[in-house]
C-alpha cells in the first residue's frame, strides 16, 4: 500500500456557493462527506497547505490576469467570462487550490508522501495565462509543472489533459503533454496535428474523440499511446488533470466511461510513475457534473493511488487487467500513432 495524501479544504466549498452553476461546491462535498466516513478517513493522508503567492501565480500567468481575478474579491459576482464567475471567495479558493498542487507535489518529492489527489475547485485546466475560461480561473496543473521545473530543479514533467495547459507549453520540451477530449467541441482546440512548435514540436500529443467512447477505449488508448510515449519521455514528475465528465451518465460529456475506467486508467499512470519516476503522480481534479459519477470516479481513483483493498473505491486487478486485454479497435489511435511517431517510437 502507498502513502496517498488527499489535499481538501472547505475553502473550496465557497467559490460560487450561492449561484445556480453546474461547477457547485455539491461537486466536492459528495466527495468531501464520503471521506470523513470510515475508513476512508483514516486511509489517507490530509495534510494542511498554503495558497500560491502571486509569485507563483505569476510562473504561468500575466500580472493583469491575477490582478483580475484579485479583483473580485469580496465582490457578491464578477463574471470573467461568459461561462466563468466569482464570488467573494473565489480569489481565495483559487490560489489555495494552486497551492494544493504545489504543495502536493512538495510533499511527493520530499518523500512526505508517495502520490496524491489535490480536490479542489475552482478547476483550472481551461484557464490561459491571460484570462480565465471554461469555469477555471487560474490554471492548478499548468502553475505546478512550472512550479517543478523553475523551483524544485524538475528537467522534464508529463501533464495528461487540459486547453490551457496546452498552450502554456506548447514551445516547450520541459513538458510532455497528452489530451483524450471530444473534438471539436468546447474550447475548440487539441486537434490532431496540434503536436507544438519550435523545440516543443512533437511535446504535445492530441487524442481528439468523437464521443462514446467507453472504458475498453480509454484503456486501449493509455495503453497503446500515453503510457509507451511517457516511458520514453522518462518525466522527473506526472501530473494528472482529471476530469470525470468522461462518465456514462454526465450532463456536459459525450463519453461513457464507469468508475472502473477512471480505476483502469489510473493504475495505468500508477505502474507507470513507478517504473520511471518513482512513483511521483499528482491527480488534480477538474470537471465531472454528474454527482454519483464524480464521487464514485473519485473513490475509484484514490483506490489505485493507494492500493488498499480497504478504499470502497478499489476495483479488483483482475478485472482492471481484464479491460486492458479485451481493448477495442480505436479509429483515431492510428491516426494519432501515425502523427507520433515523426517524433517517438510507436
């Protein structure tokens, strides 16, 4: 078993509390109340940690957009986009959801931990370093890996998943950065032949899906691009941006994955950080609406951080092992195999 700390705070709960928004602190408190329960409260770590300062904030973002966003502080509603509002804690929230990934990862490399979750909201992985979008103000994964790679002496991390993210790296070979989302919907962006520019050409790798996809996808699709083209890559540190609106059942996804698909793919990333990283993985959550789906995704996450059968979440290898065997045909996984491999060997 590993030692898997869960970064939470009731801070969390007071962005957008009041307000009719799909993105609802019920999102975290599902998940919050299953966790003061036994024995999922004694599982895991919970250490305390501290928000980002502006400095940090400032590794990925512009100075206007942090004063943005300070700005609404104590404000009853500032809207920053059209899908994107805050209230008077927002501010708060968002950097001390920053901070849990720093932290986090803090905690990981100094051996305080061996992986974790950061449960936080707001969300951050649409967020650019100019502007706030898809309900995400500043963008958690993205201020990490920079966190890594210009505070703790990282050379190379692996980000699965994010827009934003996308384009704060898009010139860079320090990150490796892979996203599995429905194309073209919202934001618009991650098409095939988005593989990154000067020395990040061939850093980002696209996975654009046309919706339905289930977890024998997922599974096949981890398997057979993400986890070869990581192992080659041999990242200091892997960061996670899961997002669970990939379930059957969300209002806002088109796929259709069960909590056993979330369990498949993190054991994945688990196997894999520790053949090549040590074990350093960072899960941070973005979206997922549909409560049951989030909650049970999340348990089913934390069951393969750990490893402990006790976590309710936990799904039997034999059958996580089972979905990765029995797959299924992918049409874009050639598509994408035939992109990277300009760049690695597929």
């Amino acid at each position: 078993m590993r030692k898997t700390a869960i970064f939470k705070n009731d801070l969390f709960l007071e962005h957008i509390p009041d307000f009719n928004h799909v993105e609802s602190p019920d999102r975290l408190r599902v998940i919050y109340e299953q966790l003061e329960q036994q024995p999922l409260s004694e599982l895991f770590l919970y250490p305390g940690f501290e928000p980002a300062s502006q400095d940090s904030l400032a590794l990925n973002h512009t100075p206007e957009h942090i004063m943005r966003v300070a700005g609404t502080s104590g404000k009853t509603f500032s809207s920053l986009d059209p899908d994107t509002q805050a209230s008077p804690m927002s501010y708060d929230a968002a950097c001390l959801a920053v901070g849990a990934v720093t932290n986090g990862m803090e905690m990981i490399v100094n051996g305080e931990a061996d992986n974790g979750f950061a449960l936080v909201r707001p969300p951050g992985h649409h967020a650019e370093a100019e502007r706030a979008m898809g309900f995400c103000l500043f963008n958690n994964v993205a201020v990490g890996a920079h966190y890594g790679l210009q505070k703790m002496g990282m050379e190379r991390v692996a980000i699965i998943h994010g827009n934003g993210t996308q384009n704060s790296f898009y010139a860079s070979n320090q990150v490796l950065y892979f996203s599995t989302h429905a194309y073209p919907y919202y934001p618009g962006s991650g098409g095939l032949m988005e593989v990154g520019t000067g020395p990040g050409e061939g850093f980002t790798v696209n996975v654009p899906l046309s919706g339905g996809q289930d977890d024998r996808a997922f599974a096949t699709i981890f398997k057979e691009i993400i986890v070869p083209v990581t192992r080659q890559y041999r990242p200091d540190f892997i960061i996670v941006s899961a997002g669970f609106d990939t379930y059957y059942n969300d209002p806002l996804g088109t796929m259709a994955v069960t909590e056993q698909g979330f369990a498949c793919m993190t054991k994945q990333l688990v196997d894999l950080a520790g053949e090549i990283c040590g074990g350093r993985l960072l899960v941070a959550l973005e979206g997922g609406y549909n409560l049951q789906g989030l909650r049970d995704g999340a348990l089913a996450v934390l069951g393969e951080l750990s490893g402990n059968s006790a976590c309710p979440g936990k799904v039997a290898e034999e059958a996580l092992q089972a979905i990765v065997d029995s797959g299924r045909e992918v049409a874009v996984v050639e598509r994408v195999r035939d992109v990277a491999k300009r760049y690695w060997s597929l």
